[in-house]
C-alpha cells in the first residue's frame, strides 16, 4: 500500500527536510538527506499504524495518486488489509490478544 508523503527543504532547519503525511494530519518527521527522510517516513507510517490499532481506531485508506512521492509498506506490514481492519471495527468488538 502506498501512502503519499510531502517532502520539504528548508536550509535553516534542523533536520533540513521534513515529511508530512496528507493520510495522517498531524504526522510529521525528517531527516538531514532525503533518503534519511524518506526512511524516517517509512517507520512513522508504520508506527502511526501500530498506534490507531492499539487504540481500536479506523486506519486511512490511501490517497495517494500518481507522481505523487509514497511510503511502500508489503501487505505483511498492513496486515493483508487496513481495510480489514476497519471494516472490522464497525459493529465487531475487538480485543486484545
């Protein structure tokens, strides 16, 4: 699954490139290359995943759209289906196992 990301250079920071994620309001990291950031964006995706599922909380589909820049995560990493998932959560109680 690909979620957009939005990368951004700025010389005055610190790091000088920041991601933001459209899917995610509020996410943010970077990094001091873009591979770096790219890396840090990739783990953020997958951290902010593990959170709303821990929280019992519906995860994004994607927007992502061609040409726009992405975070890959395998179907092992969204476990066969954030849709799955959240379709799941309307109306079938979850709990921990």
């Amino acid at each position: 699954m690909k979620y957009p990301i939005q990368i951004t250079r700025d010389a005055e920071s610190i790091p000088p490139y920041t991601v933001t994620f459209p899917d995610f309001p509020g996410l943010k990291t970077g990094g001091d290359t873009t591979k770096d950031a790219d890396k840090a964006a990739r783990q953020e995706v997958l951290d902010a995943i593990k959170r709303l599922r821990n929280e019992s909380q519906p995860i994004p589909d994607s927007s992502w759209k061609e040409g726009q820049h992405w975070v890959d995560l395998s179907p092992e990493e969204t476990i066969e289906g954030i849709r799955k998932y959240n379709e799941g959560l309307n109306g079938m109680y979850l709990r921990p196992v």
